[in-house]
C-alpha cells in the first residue's frame, strides 16, 4: 500500500509539475476524457488476460490498469485513499 502511495505522490506531482518527457504528463494534457479512455482499454485488456493462463501478461496489465486508475483519480481531484474510505465504509469499519 505504502508503495500506491508514493507512486500516487509521484502522479500528482506530475500534474502540478509537469515535464515534456513524462508520459503521466503528456496524459494529463489530452484530458480526462483520454484518461478515462486509457482506463478502458486497459481494463478490457485486463479482461482479455484474465481468460489465459499467462500469469506475466495478466499481471502486467493489471498493473497497467492500477497505474492508469491512479492518473484518472488524481485527474479528478480525488485520492486513494477517499476510495479506500468508501471501501471500509460499505465493510462496515
């Protein structure tokens, strides 16, 4: 967990420092409707993965949809942890 967060950490400074050699910026300056996009396509590749047996692919691109996830909320003004909040809210914590 301590590792979403510093990558989150690094996202956000992306946003608010950015750099003509980052990818996480270059996806900020398409905007949330690419962010969103990159979101689905990495899901349903997630998906697609998930029907193999390929261990390296599944988790590859489940890690891929975890990094983008972390870029769409960030985009959005929102943090890991409010989504954690609601997740121990609905679990009863």
């Amino acid at each position: 967990m301590e590792f979403l967060q510093q990558l989150e950490a690094i996202i956000q400074d992306r946003k608010n420092n950015p750099s003509d050699k980052s990818y996480t910026t270059s996806l900020f300056n398409k905007g949330i409707n690419k962010v969103a996009q990159k979101v689905g396509e990495e899901a349903v590749e997630l998906v697609i993965e998930a029907k193999d047996d390929n261990a390296d692919l599944f988790l590859g691109e489940a890690a891929d949809l975890m990094y983008h996830y972390l870029v769409l909320l960030v985009a959005k003004g929102h943090t890991l942890n409010e989504v954690i909040a609601v997740l121990q809210e609905r679990h009863g914590k």
